[in-house]
C-alpha cells in the first residue's frame, strides 16, 4: 500500500473536487475493507450500503479513478447468467459484432443499457490485492470477484459457499499446460462442465438407465475452442481427461444446472451502466473524447433526449445591448447545465442558444424541464425557452472529437422541440406513458394534453403532449 502521507496527498486532492461524505466512504472503505470489496465495485449498491447520493457517488469514484486511485473498468455481460465476457479499462474495447456466452449458450449484441457495466478496482499503486493476481484466487473467489458481475447479487461468503457446495460435483485447479484425469458418478440430471477462466463449458444430458460401465469425456481447455455442444450419458461412473492448452491456470467444475443454480444467478441488483455513465455530467467533464473510437457505434436500446432553445435571444440582444445579452444567454446556459448534473444527466453539446442533454430515465428529464422552465423564467421574464422531450434507440457515435448520439430518435427529439412557441414544454407519448414520468406528473398536479402533429422530416405524424 502506498505510503499514509501519499494516501493523505491523493484523498486531500479528492476532497477538492467530490463531496465530502462520498469521500469519506471511500477513503474508510480504502483501509478497512477486505481484499474481495476493492475488486469490481459497484457504484450504485455502495451508495445503497452507505445511505448516500447515487450521483454524489459516482462522482467521487470517477474522480477517485482519475487521480489514480481506481482503475476504471469496462466489462461486457452476459444477459443471462451475469458473466463477464469481456472488459476493458475503455469503451474502445467493446468492439465485436456479438459476444458468446459458453455457460448459457448464448451469442449478444452489445447494448449499452445492460450488457456493459462500469465498476472500481482499487489500483495495485494505491493497495495491493488478491485479484491483481487472478492466478492466485480460490476457485470461488475467482466465480466472485471476476466470472460474476457487480450486478449479481451474490450471498455472503458462507452462504455461498453453501450453494456451491450443493449444485457442485467436482472442481480442480489445472496449471497451463497440465493434463488429469477427474472420476466421478454422475446422477441423472442435465450438468454443465464450465471454465470461467477460458470461458469454455460442455453440456453433458444424463438420463436413462444407470450404468457401471465406465464413461469417458474429453475437456481440452483452450482460448479457440468450438462453441458448447451436449452430449448424452447415463446415470454411472464417468472419466473426464483434462487438459489445458491455454497460458493461463484453469478453474474447470461440473454443475448440476437445476432449479438452485438457476437461483443463484437469477438474483440481480442494480449497477453502473455504461449507458448511466454516458449521461453523467462528471464523466463527460472528465473523459472529454477519449470514450469511444472514431469509427464506432454502440447500440442504446432506449434514452432520453431533451433540446431547448431560447426564443427571443435576438431581440435581447437588439434591447439590452451585445455584452448584456450575452452575459444573461451564459448565465442561462450555467443555470441549465446545474440543473441537468443534478438531475443525472449530461450536456452533450450546446449549437448557438440551444442545448442537447441526455438522460437515463424520461422522469429525469421531465424533473429537468420543470426546473429549467422556473430558473429561466426567474432569470429574466422576457427570455422563453422551449423544450422537447423524446426518447427511444439511438447509437453512441464520436463526433466532431466528441461523444455524440445518432438516430432518429435524435431528429425526433429536435424537431419536437421546434413545436414549442410558449413555455409550454412537449414530449412524445413514449415520455409522457413512461410511469415514473406519470407519477411526476401526477405529483405536480399537471395534465399533459394530447395533439397529432406533423414533424419536418419525419414521414409519420406523431402524438405529441403539451406539458402547460
């Protein structure tokens, strides 16, 4: 571990830019905490645990990561079982068509919403721990610090161990280049034969009458191997030959694949997404244009756009004069970007009076508008800023040496806005049905009425609402 007075340095230089009581947290969870809890952190389940502002948090983890604290990293997940099928310390590293998961079968497109997840290891700089070294973990604390996202919600370490005990025949630990021979008896039940290290499994049906012929099975673990096959047994004794042909030690086991490991995985919480962290204010301040390649694009299966512009800037100017109207325009574009970070979402860039900002959730950019609408009014009664708000597919793209979006979900959200002649705001059916967004409807006492409208470029007329 880095010296206490390094230690002191770095968090004295956290304390300038994040919250105090994020800090706090982090720098109690720094020397406190076991090994397995600096490893993957999960951003969202530590604001949980400690009872503290998700964005807050956030922000303190990715400051943390830029004074060298953390190592920030991109992991690609398997929808089904919550594997990890890739990772990265970039977004640039998310570069397949498709990404295949042996345990489930299963080839996935990369979205952004829920495949790619952004979690903390603390850095081998700051604090040495057991998953710097990935050679040295127990078969268990491999499945848990590094096979399983931050967003399986894994039981504590006895418990687990439990579980494991009972959906587990048999596991080994097999060095590169090494060859064994596991004996067991098999029960009829369908069992999986998996390696997280080579991310390598076979399916083995055992069914039928039982046997006590000896059978045979070949695991040949290696980084190019075919994509999972199931073969059938019978109940009986079985002789699996393993070797491993990859550089790397190896962690095979057979599963049984029933009802208790299906429990396991199936139990979810909340994480980080690379989506989330896309709309983050602070990570958009921080990492500037190094989050995506120039020829990438990365499908988002739904987020939400918001556009405003100010009417009546260009009379502002012809009133008051050049210098206060511009002092008033920048004092506009200040108030709304605070409102946007504090609503979790992000700026995505600004083009004369206008502003594009992007957000997780349509109740957040409902949130923003409602403030926004109040601030700039409070600013100055002559300044009317119109606001649209859609949401729906888009693709992550870099732009003009930017992180930018692209779609029509984009073009649609822009021309909605282009409907406001009042400070009334406007938002498609899909904002306005979202529930949350009901809810803050509801809450703010407000009836959003409905209205067919055409929208330039667009062939189909839509249901647009107006938000008074």
């Amino acid at each position: 571990m880095k010296s206490s007075r390094e230690t002191e340095r770095l968090f004295a230089a956290l304390r300038e830019s994040a919250k105090p009581e994020p800090v706090s947290a982090i720098e109690n969870l720094l020397e406190n905490a076991p090994d397995s809890q600096l490893c993957r952190i999960n951003a969202l389940a530590f604001a949980a645990e400690h009872k503290l502002d998700e964005e807050e948090v956030i922000a303190g983890f990715l400051h943390a990561a830029q004074l060298g604290i953390f190592d920030l990293s991109w992991n690609i997940l398997c929808p089904g079982c919550g594997g990890v099928l890739g990772s990265g310390t970039t977004l640039k590293t998310v570069n397949q068509t498709d990404y295949s998961c042996a345990l489930c079968a299963a080839a996935y497109e990369p979205t952004l919403d829920e495949m790619v997840e952004v979690t903390f290891t603390i850095s081998p700089r700051v604090r040495k721990i057991a998953a710097h070294d990935p050679q040295t973990l127990p078969w268990i604390e491999y499945f848990r610090q590094l096979f399983w996202s931050s967003g399986v919600d894994l039981p504590d370490n006895g418990t687990l161990e439990e579980l494991i005990k009972e959906i587990t025949l048999h596991t080994v630990e097999l060095p590169p280049g090494e060859k064994m021979e596991l004996s067991l008896q098999v029960p009829e039940a369908f069992l999986i034969m998996f390696d997280p290290v080579v991310h390598m499994s076979q399916f083995i049906d055992v069914k039928g009458e039982p046997t006590r012929e000896q059978q045979s099975l070949a695991f040949v673990m290696t980084k190019d191997h075919a994509p999972p096959g199931t073969v059938e047994m019978r109940p009986g004794p079985l002789c699996i030959f393993l070797e491993n042909r990859s550089v790397s030690r190896t962690l095979p086991g057979v599963w049984i694949a029933g009802d208790k490991l299906h429990d396991l995985l199936g139990k979810r919480r909340p994480f980080l997404t690379a989506k989330r962290l896309l709309t983050n204010q602070t990570f958009r301040d921080i990492y500037r244009t190094d989050t995506l390649a120039v020829d990438q694009r990365l499908k988002i299966t739904s987020l939400t756009f918001l556009f405003t512009d100010l009417k009546g800037s260009t009379e502002l100017y012809e009133r008051v004069g050049d210098l206060a109207a511009f002092d008033l325009v920048r004092a506009h574009f200040r108030v709304l970007n605070k409102i946007v970070a504090a609503e979790g979402g992000a700026v995505v860039k600004t083009i004369g009076d206008a502003v594009m900002a992007t957000f997780p959730t349509p109740d957040r950019a409902m949130a923003a508008a409602f403030k926004m609408r109040e601030a700039v009014k409070d600013l100055n009664g002559d300044l009317l800023l119109k606001i649209g708000i859609h949401m729906g597919p888009c693709l992550a793209v870099s732009l003009n040496d930017r992180q930018d979006y692209f779609g029509q979900t984009v073009n649609i959200a822009s021309r909605v806005q282009g409907l406001a002649t009042s400070r009334s705001i406007f938002a498609t059916r899909q904002v306005v049905a979202d529930s949350d967004s009901c809810r803050l409807l509801k809450e703010n006492g407000i009836a959003a009425t409905p209205q067919t409208r055409s929208l330039r470029g667009i062939a189909n007329q839509f249901e647009i609402f107006e938000i008074p």
